[in-house]
C-alpha cells in the first residue's frame, strides 16, 4: 500500500484523520476510558488495570499524547496523564460534525 498524501487534504481532515489513527487501538481506546473515569493517572495504575506491560502502556501513551488527545504532569518520578480538554471539545465538535453531515436519506445503494 503506497504512502497517504497528506498534502492534498485540508488540515482539518489530516488533524481528524491523526486523532482517528490514535484511537484506533482497543488498548488505547480502554486508556482513554480509564483517563475518562480517573480524570488523572498514574502510568503505573494503568498496568495494573489494563494487564499490560509498563513499556506497552507507555508507548499507546506517547501515541494519544502525540494526537493531542492527552497530556501529562511530572510528579516526581511519575508522569501524572489526563484528557487534554481543550483537544478533546475539538475533537468531539469535528467528530460530531462528520457523523451529523449524514442525514440517513435514501440510500443510492440500496
């Protein structure tokens, strides 16, 4: 499969894309929802929710936190994550914006 050209899409599109991308993992999917439930988290608490390794854990979070979806404190040899609000209201305006724009009309299909 060749390379996206990204350059052809509006940055709106390649913005929603990349958060899409992130999400796009049932682990990081069962992060955010803990992050959701917690409204903060310690990296630790996640591997011993989730099951998963501290290594693997770290890297989904360095996957939502490069979407933007996520952000993380320093607290002394821990790194506090959450939801990273404003992203997140973005997010779920342009979200909601897709899926409203289908007004579930005649379908040419069927």
């Amino acid at each position: 499969m060749g390379l996206t050209k990204s350059e052809i899409f509006t940055d709106k599109q390649n913005r929603l894309a990349g958060m899409m991308k992130a999400l796009a993992h049932p682990a990081r999917i069962a992060i955010v929802q803990h992050l959701i439930k917690a409204n903060a988290c310690i990296n630790g608490d996640l591997v011993e929710e989730l099951g998963l390794a501290q290594p693997t854990i770290s890297q989904h979070l360095k996957e939502l936190k490069n979407a933007g979806l996520i952000q993380g404190t320093i607290e002394g040899t821990s790194i506090c994550y959450c939801i990273e609000p404003k992203a997140w209201a973005m997010y779920q305006k342009e979200i909601g914006a897709l899926f409203s724009a289908y007004k579930g009309e005649d379908n040419c299909c069927g």
